[in-house]
C-alpha cells in the first residue's frame, strides 16, 4: 500500500509522514512481529457532544492537512450495500481524494455463496453456523459489526479470510468475536503462525475485539476454535497510511427496523468497535418493492432503529440513503413502481426527525423516468427484476453519491448545496 499525496499537503510531506509512522516499527527487534497499542488517540474519534456533519467535515480537513491519520465510515444497507459494489466506488473515490487507510471489515467467512468483498477472499461456513440479523433472531441480540454471527458448532472449526491484494509494511489488525460465559479459547494465525491465544469466557457477554499492530502485514488470518462455545464475527484490517477505510456491512433482505433484533448494548459495542467518524444506512429498496409498501409502523419502527444507532455512536453523524426508482411488470409492460417515491419521502421524515441526514435518491436521479431509461441503456443499469442494480449502475451510483456527498459537505468551493441532501443546521442544511 502506498501512501496517497494530496493536493494540499506540500510536496514530499506525506513520503515524511509515512515515514514517521513506520520507523518506530521497524527500528524494533525482527522478533517483536506485532506489538500493542493502535497509534496515536487522534486514530480514535472523538465524542463530542453532538456530533453533527461539521464534525466529519473537519475530520477530513484535518486527514487532508496531516493532522489526522485516519477517517472511518461504516456503511449499513441490505442486499446493494451487501454485494459492495456501491460501496466499492465510493471507497476507490474517497480514497483518491483523501488517502487509502485499508480495506476495513469483512465477516469471518461467507454468509452467504455470493457474499462479496472487493478487498477479501473467504471461504464457506465449515464447521460454524451463521446466524444473520435479518433472517433469524439471535438470542441476546450479538450479530456483531457486520450484522452476522458465527456460531462454532465443533472445537477445532477454523475459518481464514485473506487479503485480495498484499499491505506493504505495517497494519493494524482487529479480531472482533463474542465474550460469554464459558467460552472457548480462540487461536488466532496470520499466514498460518499462531499470534494470539484468548479466552472468550467471561461473566459479561457482548462484542469485544483483539486488537495487534504487525510489522509486516500478514496476506491470511485465520481462527481456530477450542472446547466450548465461540461465536465470531469477522476481522478489520488498516495500512499505516493515511486515508479513508469504507467498510461495507451490507446484509441479505436487510431493512432498518430489523436492527431492532439487536440489544442496545450489542448494537453499541459491535459498532463501536469499528471506531466510525461517520454511519451510512443505505435501506428502503426491500420496502418500496413490496406491491402496496411497508405496514404504518414501518417507519415508526425506522426512527426507533435510527435512534438506537444514534445513541450508539453519539461521535459519529449519521446519514440515511434512500431507495432510489425501481421498476415493476404490468400487463406485459415495465413501468415504474408507485410506492419508491412515497417510500422515500417517508423515510426521508424519519431520518430528519432522528437527527440524521437524509439523501433522497429518488430525486437525485430523476424520479420514476429513470427506470425505462437504466433499462434501455446499453448495459442497463438495473437488473431484469426491476429492483436492483447492475454492476454498471452501480458503479454509476457510486459515483453520484460520491459527488452529492462532496457538494453537500461544501468541499468543493462554489458548488451549489443539492436540493436532494438534507443535512442537519449545522451544514445549512433541512
């Protein structure tokens, strides 16, 4: 990984910063592979009062001037966040911008066949069951930061994930599980060495992680379970340089009252232990699908869901993307879906009133008329169900997203504030 100049810091300032971060590691014994500690407390975010989206703001500038190592987004969604493809645009374009800080979180192995990652490789569930929080409700509500859990079903079950592309140097690795009573101890390899041996019984249940800094970044991590019972979650891995990490927590059929499966203190420390500066919650496709839409206490069930996530990470803003047009077969024809538009208007209301900003996709792109035209492109942009999008359109989402993203936070001067973002006061936005 190299570390990425941009155009405000002076010439040769981030060749120095890179090597500042990177000297004390490698001055150590060839022995001392990882060593504690995670950096300085600027890579940790800050909790102010009320975090608000000047807060993200000034962290980036801060990213840009040198004076921060890192800015993390989480991104939540359903079945779009889950296949990363819009989110894959949104990282390579953030990390253009500000820096490339690593590939972020991916589960301990695939939830599913076509559970995808652009930066990870994992295998399939052997020897563990997953448990995710839209298709089962999990006793204690501990899905973890990406919303699925792995429960062991025999000691010796070993899950690895591996790194599509190598870290050069240095990074700081995360192994986030579960603590509960009589758990199993848990052996943890990188590129097959064993690092780390814990226990995760304890007497207090809840999401925790296991955090090493490695001199030279491993390319496979692995878990091994011992005698008893284990449930995990997944890895987070960061460069040494300075950047973005987008990590991407998409789930199958997810919907946003569905975090409600979570405790309050699970919902809390799962997230958490991802450090975010900011939450996107990409939801609605599942619901402005449905023939006559969600129930009347659908989006009473959002703004609960949303507070849950506020009172979370009360350091972080967070921003709702909404369902964007989706199509439907009538009689023969394809035509637009008459419940996205309404779908996003409601939960556009429900973001706003839980002090979330709220980008309403459906008037970003045009409203229903932009169905016939993504089907009549060549390659379309949505798919033949009429409701998800195709790799192209996703890229092309991302990209739209990106650029309201960076006109609405006003980092590009004189671009006028998008009709279709609302933000909280604090950007002028409503």
């Amino acid at each position: 990984m190299t570390l990425r100049r941009n155009a405000s810091l002076p010439r040769g300032l981030p060749l120095l910063l890179g090597l500042l971060l990177v000297a004390p590691l490698v001055a150590r014994p060839a022995a001392a592979r990882w060593s504690a500690g995670l950096g300085p407390s600027t890579d940790r975010a800050e909790t102010p009062a009320a975090a608000g989206f000047d807060t993200f703001r000034a962290r980036l500038e801060a990213l840009e001037q040198g004076e921060r190592r890192v800015v993390r987004v989480v991104h939540l969604g359903d079945s779009e966040v889950s296949d990363d493809l819009v989110v894959r645009t949104l990282r390579h374009r953030f990390a253009e911008r500000y820096g490339d800080a690593g590939p972020g979180f991916v589960a301990a192995m695939r939830p599913w066949s076509w559970y995808y990652r652009e930066a990870w490789r994992a295998g399939p569930p052997d020897g563990f069951r997953p448990v995710v929080y839209s298709r089962a409700k999990l006793p204690g509500g501990g899905y973890g930061p990406g919303g699925v859990a792995f429960e062991a079903k025999r000691a010796g079950a070993l899950a690895e994930v591996a790194l599509a592309r190598p870290i050069l140097g240095p990074c700081d690795v995360a192994f986030h599980f579960a603590r509960q009573p009589a758990g199993a101890a848990l052996e943890l390899l990188a590129d097959g060495v064993r690092f780390a041996a814990i226990r995760s019984a304890s007497v207090q249940s809840g999401p925790t992680a296991e955090r090493r800094r490695f001199v030279d970044c491993p390319r496979r991590l692995a878990v091994r379970v011992g005698e008893g019972p284990a449930t995990i979650y997944g890895w987070s891995v960061e460069g040494a340089g300075s950047g973005v990490v987008w990590s991407s927590l998409g789930v199958v059929a997810g919907r946003l009252p569905l975090l409600l499966r979570y405790e309050d203190a699970a919902l809390r420390d799962g997230l958490r232990a991802l450090r975010p500066d900011l939450v996107v919650l990409s939801f609605g496709i599942n619901a402005a699908a449905w023939p006559r839409g969600p129930s009347s206490s659908y989006f009473g069930d959002v703004e609960v869901a949303l507070g849950k996530v506020r009172d979370a990470l009360p350091g972080a803003p967070c921003l709702v993307v909404g369902p964007y047009p989706l199509g439907r077969r009538r009689d023969g024809h394809e035509e637009a879906h008459p419940v996205a538009r309404w779908v996003s208007q409601r939960m556009g209301r429900a973001a706003v009133a839980s002090g979330c900003g709220y980008l309403d996709r459906y008037e970003m792109v045009g409203g229903a008329p932009a169905v016939l035209r993504w089907r009549q492109r060549e390659p379309p942009r949505l798919r033949d169900d009429l409701v998800h999008l195709t790799a192209n359109g996703s890229d092309w989402m991302g990209e739209r997203i990106f650029r309201t993203l960076v006109a609405g936070l006003a980092l590009e001067p004189g671009r006028r504030f998008p009709a279709h973002l609302s933000l909280p006061a604090d950007l002028g936005g409503g």
